[in-house]
C-alpha cells in the first residue's frame, strides 16, 4: 500500500449541507470525483482515450471496454462514459478538528434603524442548534435569505428555519488529505497533478463565487500565479489585491459581480449604475437589451401592470443604447449565466417573468434546449488576491443546430398572470469577447499566461 499525506490551507468558507456534523470539512466524495476527471483531462489524453487509464479504474475493466467498443462515434463513447461513474482505484480521507462557522447573506440584516439583527440571529442559531456563527454579508449566496423571518427588530422564531440555513464552515489549521492506493504510478500522478488542481477547483455550493477556495498549505502566491501561467481550461485569468477580512472580499465580489451582470439599483447613498455588461455590448456591438424590452412590452401591452411597477425615481429608467436599431434586443445577461426567472417588485406584490429557450415548447426539439448555463467567471481567493477566471462560452449555448441548420439560439420571457399577448423571444449576443469585457470594465490586472 501507497500512502500520500498533504496538508492543505483553507482560504474561504466552504458552504457545507452538512456543517453540524462533527469533523465536516472538505468532502471526499466531491473532491475524489472532480480529482479523478482532472487526471483523465490533463494527465490521461481525455475521456476517449479508454486504454491510457482502463489500468487505474475500479470494477470490471474488460466488461467496461467491451461496452465502450460498441459504440460507433465517439459523442456516443463519451456519453456511455459519463454514466458509468468512473472511479480510480485510491481511498481518499480528508480531517480537520478546528472549524469556524459562518452564515453567508445575501444582504446585511442589521440597519440604522435596527441595528441588532444580527446579533439576534446568531444567538437564536446558538441556542437552536448550539453552533456559533459569524454573519458573511453582503455575500453572493441567497439560499437563506427566505429562511429567516423578522418583524422589525424581533425574530420570529415560528417562521424562522434554522435547521434549513447553509452555514459556511472555515478551517483554523491544515485540512490533512491521506490517499491510499496499491499503485505507485497512479500515486505518482496525483502528486504531480494535485498542486494545480487544488488552485483550479472550488467546492461546495456557490464556488463559483469564491466559496471552498484551497490550495497545498506549502504554496506561495507565485507558485498560484505560475499555474495560472500555464495553458488550462480558463481563457483568461486576472488577477486583483484585496486586503481585508473574509467579509470584506465577499462584499466586493457580490458587488462587482452584480455591477457587471445587472447593475446597481439606486438607493440611499448608492447612486444607480447600469449594468456594466450592457455597457459593455452597447459600445462594441451595439443593442439593447433584455430589461428594456421586459418594460417597453408592459408599457405596449399592460400598462396597468407597467404603471405598478416600484421605481426608485419618479420615472422609470429605460436605458437605451443610441447606437443600436430600435427594434434590436437581446438576452444580454444570459452571457453570464442563464436565469429561470426575473422578478419586478409593484407597489403589491411581484411581477415574475419566466425565461426558457424557446426550442423546449416544441416536442421535436426539447432535447435541444438549453436549460442551465453556468457562469463563465469563476472567483478564487488566495490570501490576499482575488482571481477573477474565465472560460469560454461553448459555441452550442449561443447557437442551436436543428435539421443542420445552425441557428442564433432564442430565449422566451414569459409573464406570469398576465392575459395575451404575454410573452416575447430574443436572441443572445452572437459576439462577445469575455476577456476583453473584464479587462475593459474591471481594475483587474490580466495574467499573462505562458
């Protein structure tokens, strides 16, 4: 038997489902999998190349490559491929005894007006479920927002689900990572490789937001960066020092991230700002985009509703890119990441409008909707620097290829409750430089890679 013992530095809380057990941590069996495909991709030729690591899996090996053979084309081979669950043969254990708790919001409870929120929270979650928690907020995680219920300054402990809230669990010393395996070269390949994969990947919910950052407690600054050098999955990587606490990074993540995909509403001394993304297209490929057209269709077809809408100004704010045709919309934020929804606070309730690609309301061609697209930006924080990493956009989200014939994929907003006409199509952006965008609208200084 082959042992491998490294210890890791955790970086930022990993939001855990299951935070209350004792020991949580980093799990196993999220890292072994993510660990296993990375081998296969940077070390093993890919997932076609079946006989370059057959040698390492777990299970019948000749009934897997038999199977494999059968299939004609290689889409098919990868497909099959994927379902089986390939697993190398290694036992991975992870351990950590000092952990701290957080509870990541997506805004801060306490106010001017009630400035004890907050601490009354944390002591209902200590004496509920007997963990001490620090509040992360604002913080890009809205899954507990809906859990905690007050009525000015008192919680209401009916209503509250504390037993439902993620917590984010943070290690005080070195995460220990043992690996037993029985062969020495598959050993060999997880040393080399672990390094750049520690740094490349991030675990637990909301990782892509800066959430479950780690890397070997041995690296330095300039070992992350020259990883970062070397050619990988990212198109670009960017880089930017900020010095603070683990709230203060977060709080400038939820901000930038919001500034570039949708923009800033206006509020008390927070002036308004358009989306930097809408910005962005409207300057390098002139349209206008998908809020304009959500309100001019009210304004046309449902005035009443248009007319209830919450506005922070007398008037509605309608931006308009002047260097575009009038009649030229598109899904812009779906470059960043689809939504199901959008949500308009009235002056009673919500105006909810629902998006799905429009190639899923037909029976012939729902299997080549789109349903998720995850965001192309990918946040990893390292001591005192924050990464900011993009990937490109896969070329099957922009376009939809139905009877070979290759077509600007459509998206359908459809408002809720609303009598006919109640929805409209647009396309998505068909040019769209992401590097660019983040070295024109961010302070981000762009990692030249080798």
């Amino acid at each position: 038997m082959y042992q491998l013992n490294i210890q890791l530095k955790q970086h930022t809380p990993i939001i855990h489902f299951q935070h209350s057990q004792n020991g949580a941590t980093l799990r196993a069996t999220e890292v072994k999998p993510k660990l296993d495909r990375y081998l296969i991709e940077n070390e093993l030729g890919g997932l076609l190349n079946f006989d370059k690591y057959k040698q390492y899996l777990i299970g019948d090996i000749n009934s897997l490559e038999k199977e494999w053979k059968k299939k004609d084309n290689d889409k098919a081979k990868i497909e099959w491929l994927q379902n089986q669950k390939l697993a190398f043969d290694y036992k991975l254990r992870i351990s950590c005894s000092d952990v701290s708790y957080f509870l990541p919001l997506s805004l801060n409870p306490n106010s001017s007006r009630y400035p004890n929120k907050g601490r009354v929270l944390i002591e209902h979650i200590k004496n509920s479920i007997g963990i001490n928690t620090a509040i992360l907020a604002p913080a890009p995680y809205f899954a507990n927002a809906d859990k905690i219920k007050f009525n000015q300054e008192r919680l209401n402990h009916n209503t509250t689900k504390v037993e439902e809230l993620k917590l984010g669990l943070l290690a005080n010393e070195p995460v220990l990572l043992t690996i037993n395996t029985l062969s020495k070269s598959l050993l060999s390949l997880i040393e080399k490789h672990l390094a750049a994969f520690m740094v490349t990947s991030t675990f637990g919910n909301r990782n892509s937001k800066g959430f479950g950052c780690f890397s070997l407690a041995s690296q330095s600054l300039d070992d992350v960066k020259n990883i970062f050098r070397k050619p990988s999955k990212y198109s670009a990587v960017f880089e930017k020092l900020h010095q603070g606490d683990i709230a203060s990074k977060f709080n400038f993540i939820a901000g930038q991230y919001g500034k570039l995909k949708r923009g800033v509403s206006e509020r008390r001394n927070q002036p308004y700002q358009k989306s930097l993304l809408w910005d962005y297209l409207c300057n390098n490929a002139p349209t206008n985009w998908e809020k304009k057209k959500i309100k001019t269709f009210l304004q046309q077809n449902h005035a009443y509703e248009f007319n209830q809408l919450r506005t922070s100004t007398n008037d509605h704010r309608i931006d308009t890119c002047k260097a575009a045709d009038e009649n030229s919309f598109k899904y812009v934020r779906s470059l960043l990441g689809l939504a199901e929804h959008f949500e308009f606070v009235k002056e009673r309730g919500k105006l909810k409008v629902n998006i799905s690609d429009t190639l899923s309301h037909r029976e012939e061609t729902k299997h080549l909707a789109v349903e998720r697209f995850k965001s192309p930006l990918q946040y990893y924080i390292f001591n005192d620097t924050i990464f900011l990493l993009t990937t490109k956009i896969p070329e099957e989200f922009v376009y939809s290829i139905e009877n070979n014939n290759k077509q600007i994929r459509q998206f359908r907003f459809t408002f809720k409750n609303l009598s006919q006409p109640n929805s409209f199509d647009i396309p998505v952006p068909e040019i769209f430089d992401l590097s660019d965008f983040i070295a024109q609208q961010t302070d981000f200084v762009k990692i030249q890679t080798n």
